[in-house]
C-alpha cells in the first residue's frame, strides 16, 4: 500500500511540474497508480485553466 500512494504522489508531483517520467508509468508494480497520479493531476490542471478562462470571459 505505501508503494502505491508513493507512486500516486510521485505521479501527482511530476504531473504538477510538467515532466513524465516513462520508466516510473512502465513499472509493473507502480505504473498505474503512478498513472492514475499523474492523470489526477493533470485534470485538476485542466479544471484550473478552466476557471481562469470562465472568470476572464466575464471581464
């Protein structure tokens, strides 16, 4: 269980900075939950700029 919510974490990390790390989403053991980190992270990116775009379209 501690691998995987370190893998999530990482996945949420890198995703927040931009990168992807292809060796750590191809580990057998991590992968996906590093996956499903980095996934989470980047629609919460995505919700984000939403917002932004929403609050500027009203200006």
């Amino acid at each position: 269980m501690d691998d995987a919510l370190l893998a999530y974490g990482t996945g949420r990390a890198d995703a927040l900075a931009g990168c992807r790390d292809a060796a750590q989403a191809r580990d057998p053991r991590t992968g996906a939950d590093y996956r499903m980190g980095f996934l989470d992270a980047r629609i919460e990116i995505f919700r984000m700029f939403a917002g932004v775009r929403e609050i500027l379209d009203e200006s």
